[in-house]
C-alpha cells in the first residue's frame, strides 16, 4: 500500500528535520492539528514507514527513506 498525500507531507517533514522529529513538530510545520498528525504518524508507523520511539520522537525507517527517495526520483524523471 503507498502513502497517501498528508502521510507523505508529514514522512518529508520528519526526513527533513534529518530523520528524526517529534509529532509536535510535524503538526507545526503541516499546520494541523497535534490529534490528526498523531493519526497521521501512526499509521505511518504502523506501515513500517517510521518507528514511533519510546520518547515519542519518530524516526525514519530504511522503508520510509526509500519512499521519500522514490519520490524525489519520480519528480525528476517526471
């Protein structure tokens, strides 16, 4: 299953802020709220896109470097 458009808004967030961000941070920088950017990570993490630490930051997994990889080569070609 691919990552819809607002999960992969919030996975460039987190590649952007060098693989590593709190949900705080995605729902600031998304400009929604704190409750939807959870959902939004959640299923993210749930997909093996991220890994949802114990501290409650979100890392980037080897899966969700691939995808946001796929798309950057996507936009180029494209």
């Amino acid at each position: 299953m691919g990552v819809s458009g607002s999960e992969l808004e919030a996975l460039k967030i987190v590649g952007a802020e060098g693989g590593r961000a709190s949900m705080q941070v995605v729902s600031r920088k998304m400009r929604i709220d704190t409750n939807y950017a959870r959902l939004l990570c959640t299923s993210l993490a749930k997909s093996d896109y991220l890994d949802l630490l114990a501290s409650g930051i979100l890392a980037l997994t080897p899966k969700g470097k691939r995808a946001l990889e796929g798309r950057r080569e996507e936009s180029i070609l494209g």
